[in-house]
C-alpha cells in the first residue's frame, strides 16, 4: 500500500492523505473542510479505482471557485498517478 500526502490549493481544506493499493482508493483522509461532506466522499470512494474517481469529481466548483474539494481529490489523485 501507498500512502500519498497533498497540499489542496484554492479551498479550505489543507490536507489530503491518500493510502492506494493496486489502483483502488483503500482509504481518504481530508483536514479541514466541511468535515461531514467529505467524510461522505471519503467513505464513498473507498475501493473505488482512481481513474473512475478522477473522472467523477475532476472539475467540480465551489460556488464561484474555480475548483473545490472534490476537484481537489481528483487532482491529489493525479499527482499520485504522475509520481507511481
């Protein structure tokens, strides 16, 4: 397993650690944030593949953001990948 830490940039959150194995979320952690949402898409992504979560929450806003939290674990997740 493969735990990966990521610096969100333009949201709230200030943290997100990742633990991946063979391809597939085995756990998500965000700091800070709305902590009941994304408690929520933490346990939703769990053991999903990271390319159908990447597909899902890449390009999510937050109000007139141009990014939020979700779009935010996409990213960490692409960083990951580049870093395998």
């Amino acid at each position: 397993m493969s735990t990966f830490v990521y610096k969100p940039r333009g949201v709230c959150s200030t943290e997100i650690r990742l633990d991946i194995k063979d391809s597939r979320i085995e756990k998500l952690e965000v700091k800070n944030g709305c902590n009941g949402n994304l408690k929520g898409i933490a346990a939703l992504v769990q053991g999903q593949d990271v390319d159908d979560v990447i597909g899902r929450l890449e390009g999510i806003r937050c109000g007139f953001k141009p990014t939020s939290c979700p779009d935010q674990i996409a990213q960490a997740l692409k960083a990951f990948k580049q870093q395998a």
